[in-house]
C-alpha cells in the first residue's frame, strides 16, 4: 500500500464514526421497533400538535420524520388554551410502538384529566393512523405482543406490573395482572424513581429494561436497569446494563432496546439523557449480548462517546470490538449527526401534489405544512393559511389573550445542540394595535423578540418572559422584563435567535435586521431552563402572533431559516 493510498484509506475511516448524542435536540422516551431493514420510533411531545412524531432510520443514526399519529387530542377545553387552562407537560406520554400481524402499533396515555389511554394502527409508518381504542390510563406503559397472540402491558412507577390485554386493550378479565418488578424489595433501587418500561422478547427471556433514578442521592447517576425472566409472569432477576455521567450531564437512562431476534448481532440500545435548556437527547449504542444480558456500549457500562464501523472482513484484534460489529453510513462524520431530518428551514410554498399521495391524507399534508413543524396545543385552523398570500405563512389573530403561553396558533421546531440559529422573514404590515408577534426561545422562561403595535407605533422589544402556573397546569401570570426596546417603521422585519447548549451555557441570543442582509444584536443573552414542573420540554423556536385587544391582524412569514453547527 501506497503513502497516498494508507493516508485516503485513514481518511475514510475517520469518516465512519459518528458522536453520541445521536440526536442532540429534545427527542424523550423513545420507542423503537425494526421492520424489514428499517428503524421507527416514536417518542413525547406532549402538548404540541400534530403529536406522537414517527421518525424511521435505515442505520439508528439518521432520521427523519414520516408521520404524526394523531391531528389532536379532544379532552376537553385545555388542550386548546381556553380560559387560561393548559395540558403543559401532560398530553401525549411515553409512546409505545409495535410492528404485528401486518400492522404498525402504537400506545400512549394522555396525562392528566381524564387520564385515558390511546390505541392507534396504521398500515404503513407514513399514516395515517387509526383511533382504535381509548383504554385506562396506564403510567410509561409498554405494549407487548406475545407468540401466543396474546397481548400485554408492562407499566408503572416504582416498578413494573404486568397487565394482559383483551381485544379491546382493555386488562382483561381474569387474565395476568401482577406486579413483577417492585423497587421497594431491592436496596438497590428503594426509593428510586424506576419506571420507563420497554420490553423485548429474546432467546426465550422477557426483558424489561428500566430507568432507575434516585433524586439528589450523591454519586449516583441515573441508569438502565434491565430484569429478566423466562416466565413472562416472573420472578424476574436484575442486572445494571448502562451506568456513566456521560459528559457531567447526570447520567443516561430510559430507552430501549432493538435489533434482529433471530440472532445477538446487529443490536442496538437508544436511551435518552436531560441535557438542560436543549431537553432530553438520546444516545446511540451497541448492545452486546454476554450471557444473556444485554450490556450497552462498552463492557464497562458506559456511552460511546465515537463509534466507528468494524468490518466483518477485517477483524479487530480485541475481542470486546469484535463483538459489537455494526455498520453505519461511509459518509458519517466524528460530529454529532445532522438534524435535518425533523428540524429545518420552510420557505412556507404549499405543495399542492401531497393531496394526491393518500386516500386519506394525514393532517400536515392536507395542510400543506412541513412535517418540521408542530403548533403549542390544538390549532384554531382558520386563523392560518398557506394558500391566501403563495409562498407566504399567514397567521390570523384568533382569540384575545394577554401573553404568549395562552396564545393559540404559536408554530414551534426544536432546538438543537450544541448550537442553532433560526431567522424569520415577517410582513407586518396588517398588524392591528394591540397585536404582538415574533420568534422566541420558547419554554417555561422564554426569550422572546417581539414586535408591538400599540398606539399607532411599532415597536421591537427583546423580553425575558417567565410563566408562573398553578395546578393543575394553569398559567396564574407571566412576568415580562424588557430588556431592550427599538422603534420600527419598516413594513418588513427579520428576526433571529441564536440557541447556544454547549456545556454550562443554554442560552439564547437575538438579532434583527431590516433588510435580511446586515443583523444588529438587541439586548443581552436569556438563560434557557429545562424545568419539568412547567413544559417540560427542550426549548423550542417558536414564531407566533397574537391579539390582546382585538382579532383581525395577520403577519406574513416569508420563510423560516436554520442553521445547525
């Protein structure tokens, strides 16, 4: 072999590898199963809508979204932001998705009154998908098809009960109910947050693998538990599979596992970790199979920080590698890989031939959004367009309110680490007085650049906006300090947030300009807070437009820009 030639094979090597976190934005409580030669998974959204986002990946480290289960959730007047009522941090939870007989799975329960569960098929992963039950609220549930037809959920906190399901999801009469798993029996786990239920079936075993959390125990981070059994009713034993502070952010725990049943090779573990302002990411893993455990990443229990491809033709000389053989992309860089698959720019054009792709098109096709794109609570419709002004997204005032957490038709993307920007081009020209608009870091504390028409003046105000809730998950104020304030005469404003996750940063930085050319920074940096008593979410970019004296303005949004570093 040539210099040249060992140099370009070194080169292409280094390309082989990518970087945990796999998916480095707000993507929690994962679920994945395998198809053919495919990956889905779904995972939380809670109170955005369209909700239940299934992504599909050819490799674990790609995705990209292909559907959303359901249009909206319909329990009553808080999902739509009435009367200063909310579902943040309740809604959709804990996704659990299945592939059987022919027909992709999926469960969730919607926390908070009612407190009932949903059951959704689909033919195909791109939908659209089918109401089929509304069971018992049943806490981080996991839905399980046995080889006997029979069906199961493994749920609950503290441990894990057993519960069989009849036709109708329903526990079923005189069937298993029992719990298998009880954190209070073991030293280990007494007093530990253990819960996130994901189960496999393998070499004759049950899984059940778990996240185990002690808050404010010192030196001990959060975990992936794993408990198994031959018998699906018990006793089930234990084994620590994934135990690291990975990067001081506090350790990883609940996910799940997934890969090819007829043999040990080929799989893999997807767990989730808080990583702060940017919210809960989940990290990609080899699991390697040692006496029937199935141990994730290294043999020492930790994350892969750089994995790279091992080829079957070339065998490592470590015994520990050749164990963990998987292929990923030759174009996979050492960087964490791209978002692009679920976060990206929207030059807001409708694309008038998604209609004719489906019987019964799904609700982002019947609207002509981009699947980046979730709105905060169930949309009010008729306040927004993408067809009125072409290539224009207009956003119609539809309710007074009097601060953003209750305004309906806020349009949000997450953020994504370690550092992201996002622009809007916006025509204002049809603001009413009263109306504010913008684009905003968007949490529980939120760094909003607003535009304020009062008075017959426009002004951009940089605030730093922070909601106070009482229960349940009702907005009792929102403090607002503005921080800086310019007057505007121009009909055309852009606006831009710059996200900045990298370790002990989360903040969030803002800029604007009047001809989208030369950008002015306004203000100072806002702090962005991962708080799971309010949203519990990763912040978002969020571009929204409200009234709080009268409806009938609307803003025009040219187009949305991202740019992930």
């Amino acid at each position: 072999m040539t210099l040249l030639s060992a140099a370009l094979s070194l080169g292409a090597k280094a390309q082989e590898t990518f970087r945990n976190p796999v998916i480095n934005a707000d993507v929690p409580d994962v679920s994945v199963c395998k198809v053919a030669d495919t990956y889905y998974m779904i995972s939380t959204t809670m109170h955005l809508m369209p909700g239940g986002p299934v992504m599909k990946s050819k490799d674990m480290v790609n995705w990209e979204i292909a559907s959303y289960v359901f249009d909206r959730i319909d329990d009553g007047p808080r999902y739509n932001l009435e009367d200063g009522a909310t579902v943040y941090g309740q809604g959709q939870w804990a996704s659990s998705i299945r592939y059987h007989m022919g027909k992709f799975w999926v469960w969730f329960t919607a926390n908070g009154a009612p407190g009932k569960g949903f059951v959704f098929s689909a033919d195909s992963p791109e939908g659209p998908w089918t109401l089929v039950a509304r069971p018992p609220h049943m806490h981080d549930a996991s839905l399980f098809f046995d080889e006997d037809g029979k069906k199961y959920l493994f749920t609950g906190s503290g441990g894990c009960t057993v519960v069989e399901l009849d036709d109708n999801f329903n526990p079923k009469e005189g069937g298993l109910n029992k719990k298998v798993v009880n954190g209070g029996e073991d030293p280990q786990e007494r007093g530990a947050l253990l819960e996130g239920s994901s189960v496999i079936k393998h070499n004759g075993y049950y899984y059940i693998c778990m996240i185990s959390m002690k808050w404010g125990a010192q030196g001990r981070v959060r975990r992936e538990v794993c408990y198994r059994s031959r018998n699906i009713a018990g006793p089930y034993e234990k084994k620590i599979i994934l135990e690291t502070p990975f990067e001081s952010y506090g350790g990883v725990g609940q996910g799940c596992l997934v890969g090819d049943d007829q043999s040990d090779k080929n799989w893999w573990a997807l767990i989730f970790q808080d990583r702060g302002g940017v919210g809960r990411v989940p990290s990609a893993m080899p699991v390697t199979w040692v006496e029937d455990w199935p141990m994730c990443g290294e043999y020492t229990g930790e994350v892969n920080t750089q994995i790279a491809e091992i080829k079957e033709d070339n065998p490592s000389d470590n015994p520990r590698l050749d164990r963990r053989r998987y292929r990923i992309p030759s174009d996979m860089s050492k960087k964490h890989p791209s978002v692009k698959g679920f976060i990206g720019s929207d030059e807001f054009d409708f694309p008038s031939d998604l209609l004719n792709k489906m019987a019964k098109p799904t609700y982002h096709a019947r609207t002509g959004l981009s699947l980046y794109w979730q709105w905060n609570h169930n949309p009010i419709d008729e306040a927004w367009s993408l067809t009125e002004r072409p290539g224009y997204l207009r956003l119609k005032t539809a309710r007074v309110v009097n601060n953003l957490n209750v305004a309906p038709n806020t349009l949000t993307q997450r953020m994504s680490g370690p550092e992201c920007t996002g622009a809007v081009s916006l025509d204002i020209s049809k603001m009413k007085d009263g109306d504010i608009c913008g684009l905003a870091a968007y949490n529980g504390d939120s760094g909003v650049l607003r535009i304020v028409k009062k008075g017959g003046k426009t002004m951009l105000q940089l605030t730093e906006e922070k909601s106070v809730f009482k229960q349940p998950r009702n907005i009792e104020r929102v403090d607002v300090e503005v921080i800086e304030e310019v007057a505007l005469k121009s009909k055309v404003v852009y606006l831009k947030v710059h996200g900045d996750f990298n370790p002990r940063r989360d903040m969030a930085s803002f800029s604007y300009s009047l001809d989208g050319e030369n950008w002015k920074t306004i203000g100072r940096e806002v702090p962005m807070r991962f708080d799971y008593t309010r949203h519990f979410m990763g912040t978002k970019f969020a571009i929204f437009n409200y009234a709080t004296k009268k409806i009938g303005g609307y803003v025009d949004v040219d187009w949305f820009h991202f740019e992930e570093k």
